[in-house]
C-alpha cells in the first residue's frame, strides 16, 4: 500500500486540481494507495474543501492541526497516521508533478530506502532561492556525507520503516536523508520536474536560508555525536583544561624565577583561569549529554542501530528425522 502525505496550508485554489491529479496518476498504477492531507491551521477554506473530499473517497485522510505548527510538524503527523509501506510526501501547491510518483517508486521497487527528487531545472527566482539553495545542498551534502543535489525538496518516497524511526521537529523534514543515513538507508536521486506555482503565494522567503544554516549545524552534531556527546564537548575541554595547563606551567616557572606575577602577566593569569573553568564546564556539559543520550534511548526504547534484514538457517532435518537415524 501507498501513502501520500501533503501538508495544506493556505492553499485552497490547489486542492482540487491536486486530487484529481493525484487520483489520475495512482489510478493507472493499480495500486492501493491512501491520500493523506494535514492542514496546518489554514485560514481560507482550505479544510473546508477538505472535509468535504473526504467525505465522497474512502481512500482520503484528513488531519486537522490544531495551530500552524509548520511544515516539518505537518509531515510528521501525516507519518504518524500514514498505514502504507511506502510513503510518498509532496507539497500541495502543484509545484509538485504527481506524475512523478512513479518514478520515485521505480527506485524503491529497484531496493532503495528513499527514492528524493531533485529539481534538476529550478523555476524559481535566482537570488531569493537558487543560489541559497545551492549553497546549502552543497554544504549538506558535505557534512552529512549524502551525495544529494536537492535536500530541500519535499517530494520523496520512503519505506515506512525508515521514516517510523526518525524523529521530526524543528525544521528537518528537508534532512530526512541525511537522518536516515545514520541508520544505513539505501538512498536515491531521481530528477523530477519543478513547475512555476499556478495558485497562490510562496510560504518561503530569504529568512529561511539563516533557519537552514542553523539546522545544518544541527544535522551535523546529531550525525556525528548524538550517541556519544563527551567526544565533542570532550575535546573542547580537553583544549581548554591543557591550554591553562599550559599557561600556569609557564607563570609557576616565571614565578620560581623570581618574577612578580601580578605585576607583568595578570591578563595571561585571568585567561588561564578561564580556560580551566571553560573546560570543566565543557567536561561536566559532556557528560550530562551521556546520561540524557542514555536516558532517552532506554526511556523511550529506541535503538541505536537499525536492522535491514534477519535469515536463520534451516535445519537438516526435523527431529523425528534426526532421531531415526540415531536409532538406526
């Protein structure tokens, strides 16, 4: 089965055309499929026209948010209601091609964890979205190690497994890749169409390039160290316990020296006490961030690894079998 999440803000004069379309293109697939919309607090009619979809298709969910929690909160709860074992999320400002969807299941089809579009021909304004984009897919694809063109994107195909063990908040639905390749996804690109908004105004702006460079930074440390924080704030620590180490060796050999501390390096005496703290601090934040990681993943009885896939071997023989041939 096959699910379709689409977070609806705002986008009242889409939602019809985006039904007919999505129904045309699954149709033809022969598929089993539900379409799952999430309006997150929309002030037009957008739940509305919603309510009444659902009403007249058997294969429509809706999900009503309670407030304008954002785009990541709306997949998420789209996720969590979601019953297909592929799961299909897209924007619902027709910017998306939902004659695309096949091509994202082809490469799940073909084994792959997530199938991710990339807009390979962008339509949208060069300095307000192309370059910033850019230069965040590029610096994402580095930290996180996934050779991704298009992280931003919403259009991507999931095995439900895998987006059941990531944990959404903040911003990260465009990371989900990069979240996933901690747990060994398989993942793919497939070039899918990017076409000019027919409805509407964009829900995004330049604000939102500073938001991602934060949730870079983020991305980074969770893939790097989140089941192991002593070894980031450690070697900070260690820098800055050594450093004043460094600095009241050198004072006690200046004083011993028959120098007058107070009167020639105070500045460097007050620096070497703040690293030493500094450091401290940094050693006790460490291992606070061991207990609460230790805490989390017992409490909530996650895992810190992810299985792909488990084969035992059979037998030779049953035991009746095996206890003739003792006999005989």
């Amino acid at each position: 089965m096959i699910s379709i999440v689409i977070p609806i803000h705002n986008e009242e004069p889409s939602i019809l055309p985006l039904y007919d379309r999505l129904c045309a293109v699954m149709d033809t697939l022969g598929r089993q499929y539900e379409l799952v919309f999430v309006d997150d607090a929309s002030a037009d009619n957008s739940f509305e026209m919603l309510a009444n979809l659902v009403e007249t298709d058997p294969r429509m969910k809706v999900v009503q948010l309670r407030r304008n929690f954002g785009q990541t909160a709306a997949l998420a709860a789209g996720f969590d209601i979601a019953q297909g074992q592929v799961i299909i999320s897209m924007d619902g400002d027709l910017q998306h091609d939902p004659s695309d969807i096949p091509l994202l299941l082809e490469k799940i089809d073909a084994g792959y964890d997530i199938a991710s579009g990339w807009r390979k021909v962008r339509v949208d304004n060069l300095v307000m979205r192309k370059i910033p984009s850019r230069i965040a897919n590029w610096l994402m694809a580095k930290v996180s190690g996934v050779e991704l063109h298009d992280f931003g994107t919403t259009f991507k195909a999931y095995r439900a497994e895998i987006i059941h063990d990531i944990r959404l908040y903040g911003e990260l639905h465009r990371f989900i890749p990069a979240l996933a390749s901690f747990y060994g996804a398989r993942i793919a690109e497939v070039p899918i169409r990017n076409v000019p908004r027919e409805a509407g105004a964009s829900h995004y702006g330049i604000s939102r390039t500073f938001r991602v460079a934060f949730d870079i930074l983020t991305i980074q440390f969770m893939l790097r160290y989140m089941t192991r924080p002593m070894h980031f704030f450690g070697k900070l620590g260690a820098v800055g316990t050594l450093g004043a180490g460094a600095i009241f060796t050198y004072l006690t050999g200046y004083k011993l020296l028959g120098g007058h501390i107070m009167e020639q390096h105070a500045p460097l005496m007050i620096v070497g006490v703040m690293l030493f703290l500094a450091g401290l601090m940094l050693f006790g934040i460490g291992l606070m961030g061991e207990v609460l990681m230790r805490t989390y993943f017992e409490s909530s009885g996650r895992r810190i690894y992810a299985v792909r896939d488990v084969r035992v071997g059979s037998q030779a023989g049953t035991g009746e079998e095996a206890h003739e041939e003792s006999e005989s």
